[in-house]
C-alpha cells in the first residue's frame, strides 16, 4: 500500500486508513511516538494511564483490612472542638 505525503500549512503529514489504525491499536485523537528505524518510520500509540472513577478505587478496597497503629488511635485521644463526631 501506498500513501502521499501532503502539505497541511507549513507542515507535512499523510493520512493513515483506518484499517491500519486499527491493526496498530490506535484511535483518531491519540498521541503516536514517531520513530526512525533502519531508515524506517515507525508509528507506536502511546499509552494512557487509566483513569479511575472513585467508584473502581473503593472496589479495590478492603474495608476489613486491619488499620495501622497510627491510623487505629488517631483521634481516639482528641476531644471534639466543634460539632464534628468521634
């Protein structure tokens, strides 16, 4: 396959098809890592970090987890200074 290098402004670029979009992984928007290798233009999609909803974090949390000692007694001592409850 075959694909033209065009002007776009001051610029260069091509258009990639979507059916090599989608054999490399990559969505239109995403950010690829522009390599040359042995002469060769490599196009690698860069990766995002998942992002969690708080809902996904507490799933991961274990409520019966036991406490660290310093976690356990904090505010086990204080007496309320406003309306809060202990």
């Amino acid at each position: 396959m075959s694909i033209a290098i065009k002007r776009w402004g001051n610029s260069n670029g091509v258009i990639i098809p979507a059916h090599l979009l989608k054999q490399i992984g990559a969505t239109v928007g995403q950010e690829l890592d522009v390599k040359v290798k042995d002469g060769t233009l490599v196009l690698i999609p860069k990766t995002r970090a998942k992002r969690y909803t708080l809902d996904e974090l507490l799933q991961q949390c274990d409520p019966n987890a036991p406490l660290e000692t310093e976690e356990s007694v904090w505010g086990s001592n204080q007496t309320p200074v406003g309306r809060e409850v202990w």
